[in-house]
C-alpha cells in the first residue's frame, strides 16, 4: 500500500500523558482520579501486609469479622471498605490507621 504525501502521521500519546491532560481540562476526571488512586493505594496495603503477616484471606476475615469476599474485592480495588470496614481490618494487620500512613 503506498503512502500518500499528504496523509499525517498519526501519534498517540501516552496513557500518562493523556491522563495529565484530561486531568487539566476536567475537575470531574481529577477526583475519579484521585479516588481511584487512593482505592487502589489502600487495596495494596491490605494485601502487601495480608501477605507479610502471613495471613491467608480467610483468616483475615474471621480476624475482622468482615466477609472473605468483601477481602477478596477489597484486595482487587473493586470494592470500596466503609470507614468502619476498614479500621477493622487495619486493626488485625496492625496498619496505623491514618492518611499519611497509607500515603507513604
């Protein structure tokens, strides 16, 4: 297939550089953003400490009173923990249950 002169190359950005610009341009974009973020940063530090602690899912949930399932989602980012929830759990795994800790 031949080129033709006239055609201009098309270029996609990066997904970090596109996210930074949908950031910019929408404050609703930007706090899905920072919402999705922060479920994600606190799924990662129930799991990363699960594992550490050497406690399987289901020996989380009996701890903490909270279903496995729900652990299971938790863990995934595709649940979101209630305050409640989730100072439970952070109280078994022994994780100081303030912002900057999980920010670190």
């Amino acid at each position: 297939m031949k080129k033709n002169k006239n055609q201009k190359k098309i270029v996609y950005p990066s997904f970090e550089k596109w996210a930074k610009q949908q950031e910019r341009k929408s404050k609703a974009f930007r706090d899905a953003a920072r919402e999705e973020y922060w479920r994600l940063k606190v799924a990662l530090a129930i799991a990363e400490t699960r594992k550490r602690k050497k406690l399987t899912q289901g020996q989380l949930a009996k701890r903490s009173g909270i279903p496995r399932l729900t652990i299971i989602r938790a863990e995934s980012g595709r649940q979101n923990l209630t305050i409640e929830k989730m100072g439970r759990i952070f109280d078994v795994l022994g994780i100081d249950f303030k912002p900057e800790a999980i920010r670190k």
